[in-house]
C-alpha cells in the first residue's frame, strides 16, 4: 500500500497523498484518473475495467482494484 500511495503521488506530483484522498479534489481530475489508470496498468501488469471507475470515491478504491 505504501508503494501505491508513492507511486501515485509522483504521478499526481503531489508531495503526499493518503487512501483517503477524494476523487475530484486538488489535481486528480477524470484527465488526471485515465492517467493514473494507465500507468497503474502498467506498474503493476493489471488490466482495469473503464466501468468499474465510477464507483472509485477515494484511492482506497482505487487501489481495492489493483490489489
């Protein structure tokens, strides 16, 4: 989990970010979500479903996907 919050906060160059970091607040926009979704994809060899993004509130849920 720490390596995921890592990784994400250098993709969103935020210096920190937490499981808790709402969707749609600061920079993680939907431009900001499709590239997250990429490069999570490829970090971590996992294939994401476009459709299951509407139920992501938090990067909790995002990363509920991944693991």
């Amino acid at each position: 989990m720490k390596r995921f919050l890592e990784f994400v906060a250098e993709i969103m160059e935020e210096d920190q970010v937490t499981m808790d970091t709402p969707y749609k607040e600061g920079k993680w926009d939907s431009l900001m979500m499709l590239t997250l979704v990429m490069e999570l994809e490829a970090e971590y060899s996992v294939s994401i479903p476009m459709e299951s993004l509407g139920d992501v509130k938090t990067l909790a849920d995002l990363y509920e996907i991944i693991k």
